[in-house]
C-alpha cells in the first residue's frame, strides 16, 4: 500500500468518524420528554422505558451496515456457492 492510499484511508475514516459523532449528538435533539414518555412502559421503582422514533444515527449505521452485507457477499458469492454445491 502507497502512502496515498494509507492517507486517503485514514482522510476518509476520521469523516465518517465525524459525521457519526455529529448524528450521535444531533438525533434525539427533536424528541421531547413527553414524546419519549408517551407510550413509556413503567417498571418498578419508578424506571421508565421510553419509545422513540429511529435517529438519523440509527439509520445512517444500519443503512451503512446492510451496504457493507451486500459488498461482503458479492466479494464472497463463491465461498458461497461452494456450501450450496454440497447440498445438493
């Protein structure tokens, strides 16, 4: 690996660390307590679980981790069709 490459990596992984760490502070800022408390299940003690809406971090995390299932699997489709060609 050239060290352009290993920059660009390092460029791009300090972003997407960035852009995560601004999301992860910036999500639940819409939701209010009585949002959250609305349909809140009440435990013993006085705790309480609150429902909130999917964050722009959850979507943004679970859209990149099915992104990265697919690439995974189309790099690895013969690894793949060599367990399905046992059983047939």
């Amino acid at each position: 690996m050239t060290f352009w490459n290993m920059f660009w990596i390092a460029v791009g992984s300090i972003m997407v660390f960035t852009i995560l760490l601004i999301l992860l502070i910036a999500s639940g800022s819409r939701y209010s307590v009585a949002d959250t408390e609305a349909d809140a299940v009440d435990f013993p003690g006085g705790m309480k679980e609150g429902h909130g809406g999917m964050t722009a971090f959850l979507w943004v995390t679970f859209t990149g981790m099915f992104i990265c299932t697919i690439v995974y699997f189309i790099q690895h489709w013969h690894e793949f069709a060599i367990i399905t060609a046992y059983a047939r």
